[in-house]
C-alpha cells in the first residue's frame, strides 16, 4: 500500500514506503490518531474530547469550533498529501472516511490472519516469516502521541487482543520450526511487557524444555504457579500446571520439536567416488572466511535467513535463496555471520565460494564453481575432462547430502542458473549487489534485502570500534552517522578512520569529511584491493551499459533528494520510456531507490556524490547541467501559467530544444507540484547561480514565490530572491537586484521583520530611481507605505501611497493600478474619516482585477470590501463580499487569504450577534496563522477574539489574548497595531473599551522579472 496511516508508534503518514511522523502540528496529530481507532464510525463530540485532551489540559472552551478547524486542517492535509480519506464534523460527532486497509493496525490484523491460514495449512515457514511482518509494523508503543484514559483503554485492549495473540503466534511457529532459543528470548521479552498472561506462560514453559533447559522451565513453571494461586486465579494455576506436567510425561511426545543439534547424523546415499571412502565416509567441509563477530544491527536479515532455509522440524531444507542490496551495504558480512551461525544444521559442511563478479579480476563462471566444488570434496578433477561429466559427479556426491553453498559476489544470471539443477539437494544462497531479474521470472526465489543500518545499530557499530570517544563527544558522533546515512561501509571506514586518529575530535573529522572526494577515499590508502566508497561503487558502476552510465551520472546533478524521470530525461536528450528503462536497470542495481511512486526516485547522498563526480567528467557536462534546470523553469512557468492566469509573469530565457516540461491537469495539480518539488525548486536557484545561469536565478523565485506565499514557506522565499538579489549585485544588473531587493522586503513584512525590511526597500528604491525603472518605482512606494502603516506612521503611509497609485494611473499597467488602489484605500481607512473614498477605491481596484483575472487579487479585494461594508453596518453587502471571497479561496487554496476572511467573517458574525459562529471562525483563523506561522496573522485573529470574549463578558480572558496581540504586534513592529490595543487594554483597566479595529493590509511586488503580487495579506 503506497498511503496509509500508523498509529503503532507515533502517529504517522506512511508515503510510499516512508513513515512520516512531522506532517501536521501535535494536536492535529493527536485528533488523527483518535479517528484511526474507529475509521467509518461516529465519534461523539465528547468522546473525542476525553481522546485529545487529558485530564491535566484545558478542554477547549467551543469543542464543537475546535473540532470543526481540525477536520479543515485535516482534510486540507489529506488534499495537499493526496491521500484518499474525508473527514466528517458535525454536532453529531466526528468521523474519519478511510479504507480501514489503509491503517497500520488493520494491516497486521490481515497479516495475523493470512498467517494463521498458513500454519493451518501446515506452511509454518511461511506463516512465521508472515507474522514476523506484522510484528514489524510496531514502531513504538500504541497511541505514543496521546496520554489520556481512552488511549490507555485502547492500548490494554489492542495489547491483550492482537499484540500478545501476534507474539504467541511467532514463538508457536519458531518451536515447530525447531527455533525454540528465539522462542524463549521472544517469550522472555513480552512477558517482561505483559506479565500473569497465561498463553505466553504455557508457551514459556514448553519453549525452555524444547531448548533443553529443564531446570529453568521447571523454575519459571513454580514461579508462575505461585503468581496465579496468588492472585487468586486457580484455574490458570491449574491449567500451568497440566501443560507443565503433560510436557515433562516419561515418553510423552511434545507438541514442538527439539532444536536440530550441530554434529546430528543422516544416513546419506553416498557415492563411493570421494577418495577411496566407504559410503557414509565423506568428510564434512568447511570453505569458510573467518566469523564476523562485528556485525551489529542484522537480527532482522538473519531470522529471515533462517526462516527461509529450514523445515517445519528445524531442518534444514533444500531451498535457493538471493541476498541482495546496494554496494558497501554489508550483504558479505552478515551472510558469513549468519552461515557460521547455521554451520550446525549443515554436518556435510558449509563452502562460501566468491564468484568475482564486481569486476576486480576475472569473474567465475558455473564450470569454475562446479570444478571448485569437486576439488574441495577431493575428486581428483583432471580425471575427468568433459564439464557436462564433472557436472554430473558433482549432482551423485551431493546427493542426499545437507550442503549450504554460498555464492558470493553474483553479477549475472548465467553465473548461476546452470548451477542450480546440480546443487538441488543443497541450500544455496546467491549474494549479489543486482537484482538477477532473468533468475527471478524463471525461479520462485526468495529475496532478502539488507538495507541501511538503523540509528541505534550505527551508534552501536561507532561505539564498538571507537570506544568511549563516541560517548564523550556525542555531537561529532551524530554528525558521522549523519554523513553515513547508515551505510554499512562507511560507518566502518569512518570508524577505522576515527580509531587511527585518536587525537582528533570526532566533530573536527565530521567536518573535514564534508569534502565529498575525502568522504569518497576514504579508506583508499595505496592498499590493493581498493577499499573506499569510491571503488565499492565504482564496481557497481562499470558494470552497467553505457546508457545507464549516463543516466548515473546525470543523477549526480539532480538538486534534489527525489527526482523525476521527467527531469532526468530533460537532461538526457533521450526519450521518456528509454530513460525509464535505464532508471529500472539502476533500480535493480541498488543505486537508486523507487519508493513507490510511479515517477519519484530517491539517492543514497554517498551514491549522489560519487555520481556527481561522474558528471564532472562528461563531454557535455555544462549543457546537461543547463538543460535540467530549464526543465524546473519550464515546468513552474507552466504551472505558474495555470494557477495564476491573471499575474503577469517574467519573461522565459531562451530555453534548449526539446525539453518537455511537465503536464498539469488542473490548477490543483500545478499547485500540488510546487509543493512537492519545493526542496528542489529552491536548491535549483542555489545551483543555477553556482554555475553562472543568472537568466535563471533572476526567474524562477517569481514563479515559486506566489505558490509558496499561500502556504506560508516564506524561508524559501527569502532564499531564492536572496540569492538573486545577490547575483544580480555581483554582475551590475540593477534591474534584477531592484526587483529582489523588493521581493526581500515584501516578505519580511509579511514575516514581521519591518525594519530590515525597510532596509532592502530603501536600497531597491534607490535602484528603480537610479535606472529610472517607473513600475518598479510604484512597487516599492507601496510596499514602503505598509511599512510606514506598520510603524504607526499614517499620513506618511497615505501619501506615499497615493504618489503609488498617481504613478501606476500614468503607466497604465492594470495590475500595478489595481494594486495600488487597495493599498491607497487600506491607507485612508487607517487614517480615519475616509471609508466612502475607501469603498470607491475598493470597488475599482476590484474591476480591474476581475477584468484581467486576477483571482487571489480579487480575494484580498473582496474581504476588505467585506470588512469596510461590516463597519458601515451594511451587514447583507458584507456577507455577499465574504461570500464571494470564499468561493474563489475554495479554489485557490491561498491559506493566508483564508485566515483573514476568517478574522473577518468573526467580526461579522459578533456584529450580527451570533457570537458562536464569531468564535468559530476566530478559533479557525488562529488555527491558521499557527500553519503557516503568519505571526501578525495570528495577532489580528487574537485581536477579534478578545472583542468577541469582551462582548460575552468574558473580560479576564479577553485581557489575556489582547496582551498576547500586542505582544506580537509589537515584536514584529507592527507598532500601530500595538498601541492601539495597548489603548484599548488602558481603558479596559479605566473600566470602559471603544473597540477601534483596524488591521493591516497587503504588500506587492516589482514586476518582470518579479511581476506578481505575492503574499497579499
């Protein structure tokens, strides 16, 4: 399943593979894990206050209002992650419309089954390794995120109904497979977790006699016994006791195999050809490299390993099995550590033979296996000539015989498929860095993928070659584990390489290997063969075709963690479908990742450093480069284009022959794009500027900022028209640096950062008066009169705006003109006495952006018209104003517009005298300002609380949200703003409130190369 939910640790989104426990605020989280208990059903209002909120937290004061901004934070998540599921709230209660599939716990409630249907079937192998993935859906304990009664109630249930069957289970099917050891060490942990349960104590007891440990099963039986008789539960004594004396019964039959003993003896069909031996007489062998007593964190990798080589009795079983996983991983190692491990069920012996397929001297083929194999049982080889008689010996010796063959360094299927009929009565394990497909659709192999190491086990593997350095500087530890990312190798290398410098800090190494050539050669030290990163992938490397080099390295020029084929394909120059080929082929090989989606590929960043220097050394590598990043600026003009058809947008550079940017359906689709891509879209500036593409850099920040504005991701804002605005300095283009220089100072309002705001203003206004830049000019005075607005400073905020709006009247440029009508109306609206000059002013500004369609312009437009209509008392024209504002947000989606007719719709509502409705969106737009941490936003919407609360005589609270207004107003020098609730907090104290309002307004933006309106709230 690609999108699903977990509530079996903290509560999650689980995307394509990835358990995403940050996607929301805690208590919206909170409300999520209470819903995915009962997906389908009704929770009542009350019910879901004792789930959310304990008994040490306030309940909120409207839990119906509360309810109502969650389930629109929810759904809003739902629609922007594209996750099919609706949320329902009403007085009723709350339900979560959800495929129950699509939850964690319901998953392992349809694994448990599928696996009890296999043990019925007598599969136990299956019906473990089955049960063994359910258990694996556990991340932590239930429910972590919510600590009230009704959590802890369902945790006890789901503990004593599912967790506890599902352990039972796994340690029933470990004893009938002869495992009982990992039987008891399971039974010993839960009963720790969950003890008096009398299913795990029956088991117990019979796991530690099938371990041959009779004392202590007779022990932890008395023990037991007591406990119940104790408690006063006779029955489960006397059940314990039954079990225990029907166990040790004189030539009872258990119900579990004893474990399969090292040395056990077979009778064998044996050939008398070995040596001049008798039959039965063939020594065992042993062709193994030394035990890897080092390998920390492959518990998982190696019960999988059992489970697949051994039978229902413990046994092993003739079986082929495939170990697979990316370069430097650690396949080798834990197959050598789980092979001494399993040298016991093999008495004919264990041979691990390496096949040299990553390249570094000549590869074996199946005949040099065959004939290894035949000298290491002593056959006198050169006896025989013909490879199809050698063959032939090989398939009579090991007839009958328990052999493990391991296959180490695989590289092809036909390395290996001519082996398996010979070796059919033995286990085999292929190890090997690609996924033999050929192998695959012609045999029904098992597959085992060693993946990255988990923090604790990389923690445990510093700790173990570096001492108590790794516990004394625990910031330099981290930062090398980060660098790691878990790859097995370069732990190791890192380890080794902090062991021989005992000198240094652990921080000083993490910093020196940031250098991705020191990271890379690491290891590297004139020693044959090679053992560094760089060797390791570069085996994996040469062993693709020349395409798929390509597409390697073009991935190393990616700017981001996941990419698209689209992109790739861009850069390329080769069609779609054959780039996807390529990108299947490097899938298989364990260099990149496709975790799920059907067009997103993910990097290991040691891999994407390697390919990276691959790149460097292409013959085109400077037209590569360009051409994907033109594929981002191509395909965000395009979206630009859909979601805002009204905006003006900067001129395209010139753009390469045949790129295809990406297609998108509808506007939602463009603007689900943006989102998705924001991390790479942002880095691709970064790069474009790294590599001289200024024609780039001075674009795309205009056509991101205005998506990026309407979910409040004003740091990546900042970051691309810094970076602009910086280039542009660098290469004396003053247009482009006024442009972002404006851009800067427009987002720092909005963020409440005023006086380095009105530092970058100043600076762009000498630039437009310099180059005698006329819209430029209108941009800047507008967005300079909000910060005089801001700062208190009215009569400088109206005429500076009016000189705006005189200035776009003469150009003529509509949404220049449109714009500077609202803010000249903002400004006389706060300088009092001017609302019917205020109301015309709206009233154009909003023909005109209706006549060039300019949604989110219209939106801002229509609820300040709402707001001055609401203070006119003309309440039936201010809500025909909300109204249409909201049925345009319900389409673009801009969540900051959203949050101000929010505000205003509370003021309207309080006007009307439906204070309950007046809370509910106050609630709602406070819920909003906290998404997209708009902290002015949040100031306006506690502002209209506080009248809201005063108005129900409700004054101590009112006081305390109104300080809490003032306080952000005044931390983001909002300074008017400031002192008028300051004023209005005066009087309350004097006994009496005049409930003055007026909030602030938008800001704008130079226009082409940065054209559009961005962040108008």
């Amino acid at each position: 399943m690609e999108i699903g939910f977990g509530i079996l640790g903290q509560t999650a989104l689980l995307m394509h593979g990835n358990v995403v426990v940050n996607a929301a605020s805690p208590r919206l989280l909170q409300v999520l894990a209470a819903l995915l208990t009962a997906p389908g059903r009704r929770i009542p209002v009350s019910g879901m206050v004792e789930w959310v909120w304990s008994e040490q937290e306030k309940a909120p004061l409207d839990p119906l209002a509360t309810l109502h901004q969650y389930g629109l934070r929810l759904r809003q998540l739902f629609a922007e992650k594209g996750i099919p599921a609706g949320v329902g709230v009403s007085k009723a209660g709350c339900m979560l419309q959800v495929d129950p599939a699509s939850i964690d716990y319901r998953q392992l409630q349809a694994m448990m089954a599928r696996a009890r249907t296999y043990a019925d079937r007598g599969d136990h192998d299956r019906a473990h390794v089955e049960a063994l993935a359910a258990l694996r859906l556990c991340r932590d304990e239930p429910l972590v995120d919510l600590r009230t009664a009704r959590a802890d109630q369902w945790r006890t249930r789901w503990a004593r109904n599912d967790w506890v069957p599902a352990n039972a289970f796994v340690a029933a099917q470990q004893l009938l497979l002869g495992q009982a050891e990992l039987a008891v060490a399971r039974l010993e942990e839960v009963d720790g977790a969950h003890p008096m349960e009398l299913s795990l104590a029956t088991l117990r007891v019979r796991a530690l006699l099938a371990a041959g440990r009779g004392l202590d099963a007779t022990e932890y039986f008395r023990r037991m016994r007591a406990e119940f008789q104790r408690c006063g539960d006779f029955g489960a004594a006397d059940e314990l006791l039954a079990v225990y004396n029907e166990a040790i019964k004189p030539g009872s039959r258990s119900a579990f195999p004893a474990p399969a003993r090292a040395g056990a003896t077979v009778a064998p069909d044996v050939s008398t050809e070995v040596s001049g031996r008798g039959p039965g007489e063939m020594g065992p062998v042993r062709h193994l490299p030394p035990d890897a007593e080092t390998v920390v964190g492959r518990e998982g990798t190696v019960a999988e390993l059992d489970a697949f080589t051994t039978d229902s009795a413990g046994q092993s079983r003739p079986v082929v099995v495939m170990v697979t996983g990316a370069p430097g991983a650690g396949k080798s190692t834990v197959v050598v550590r789980w092979a001494h491990r399993a040298a016991g069920r093999y008495p004919q012996g264990v041979v691990l033979l390496d096949l040299r397929g990553d390249g570094q001297t000549a590869g074996m083929t199946a005949a040099d296996v065959v004939e290894t194999l035949l000298e290491l049982l002593d056959v006198a080889v050169d006896q025989i000539v013909s490879p199809v008689a050698r063959a032939a010996r090989l398939t009579r010796l090991l007839r009958g015989r328990r052999l493990l063959v391991v296959l180490d360094n695989v590289a092809r299927t036909e390395q290996v498929a001519p082996l398996l009929p010979v070796l059919v009565g033995c286990t085999v394990v292929l190890v090997t860095r690609q996924r033999l497909s050929t192998l695959l659709a012609a045999h029904t192999i098992p597959v085992v993928t060693v993946g990255p190491l988990s923090q604790e086990a990389a923690q445990a593997l510093l700790q173990r070659r570096v001492g108590l350095r790794a516990q004394q500087d625990r910031e330099g530890a981290a930062r090398l584990m980060r660098l790691c990312q878990g790859h097995a190798l370069a732990l190791t290398l890192v380890a080794n390489r902090a062991a021989a410098r005992a000198g240094m800090r652990l921080v000083t190494l993490a910093e020196a290997l940031r250098d991705a050539d020191m990271l890379l050669d690491l290891g590297d030290d004139g020693d044959w063969p090679g053992r560094s990163l760089r060797s390791a992938f570069t085996l994996s490397y040469q062993s693709l075709g020349a395409a798929e080099q390509r597409v390697f390295a073009l991935l190393g020029l990616h700017p981001g963690i996941e990419m698209s084929s689209e992109a790739i394909a861009a850069a390329d120059g080769r069609g779609l479908s054959a780039v996807r080929r390529s990108l299947d082929v490097l899938v298989a090989a364990h260099l990149i990742e496709h975790p799920g989606d059907m067009d997103r590929y993910r990097m290991l960043d040691l891999l994407q450093m390697y390919a990276r220097s691959l790149a460097a050394q292409l013959p085109d590598f400077v037209v590569v480069r360009r051409r994907m990043l033109e594929f981002y600026l191509l395909s965000a003009f395009r979206g630009h284009e859909l979601v805002f058809p009204g905006r003006d947008r900067p001129a395209l550079p010139a753009i390469s022959d045949g790129i295809a940017p990406t297609v998108f359906a509808t506007a939602a689709a463009a603007r689900q794009w943006f989102l998705r891509e924001r991390a790479t879209l942002t880095a691709v500036v970064a790069v474009a500027a790294r590599a001289g593409l200024n024609d780039l850099v001075f674009v795309l920040p205009s056509l991101t900022a205005d998506v990026f504005d309407q979910y409040g991701h004003y740091h990546d804002i900042i970051s691309g028209f810094g970076i602009a605005a910086s280039t542009a300095a660098e290469v004396g283009n003053g247009y482009a640096e006024a442009s972002a220089l404006n851009d800067l100072g427009q987002v720092l309002l909005l963020m409440g950062q005023d006086t380095q705001a009105e530092q970058y203003l100043t600076m762009a206004l000498r630039l437009v008066d310099e180059h005698d830049i006329g819209i430029g000019r209108v941009t800047v005075l507008m967005n300079l009169a909000r910060r005089h607005l801001h700062a208190g400073r009215t009569e400088q905020a109206v005429e500076m705006s009016g000189e705006a709006l005189r200035a776009a009247r003469s150009l003529g440029e509509p949404e220049r003109c449109a714009a500077a009508l609202h803010r000249h109306a903002d400004a006389l609206l706060e300088q009092g006495g001017h609302q019917l000059e205020a109301l015309d002013l709206y009233r154009e500004a909003l023909a005109v952006r209706e006549r060039i369609n300019d949604v989110p312009g219209r939106i801002l437009t229509h609820i300040a018209l709402g707001d001055l209509l609401r203070r006119l008392e003309r309440f039936d024209d201010a809500e025909e104003q909300c109204r249409r504002a909201a049925a345009l947000a319900d389409r673009s989606q801009h969540l900051p517009a959203v949050m101000k007719l929010n505000t205003v719709l509370a003021r309207l509502r309080h006007a009307q005298g439906d204070d309950r409705l007046a809370l509910q969106h106050a609630h709602r737009a406070v819920e909003l300002a906290d998404r997209t941490a708009h902290a002015t936003g949040r100031g306006r919407a506690l502002d209209t609380l506080a009248e809201i609360l005063l108005g129900t005589g409700n004054i101590d609270d009112a006081r305390v949200l109104w300080e809490r207004a003032a306080q952000l107003f005044r931390d983001r020098e909002r300074l008017g703003q400031a002192a008028r609730i300051e004023a209005v907090l005066s009087e309350l104290d004097a006994g009496w409130v005049p409930l003055a309002r007026e909030g602030e307004r938008d800001t704008v933006a130079i226009p082409s190369p940065r054209v559009g309106g961005l962040g108008d709230v």
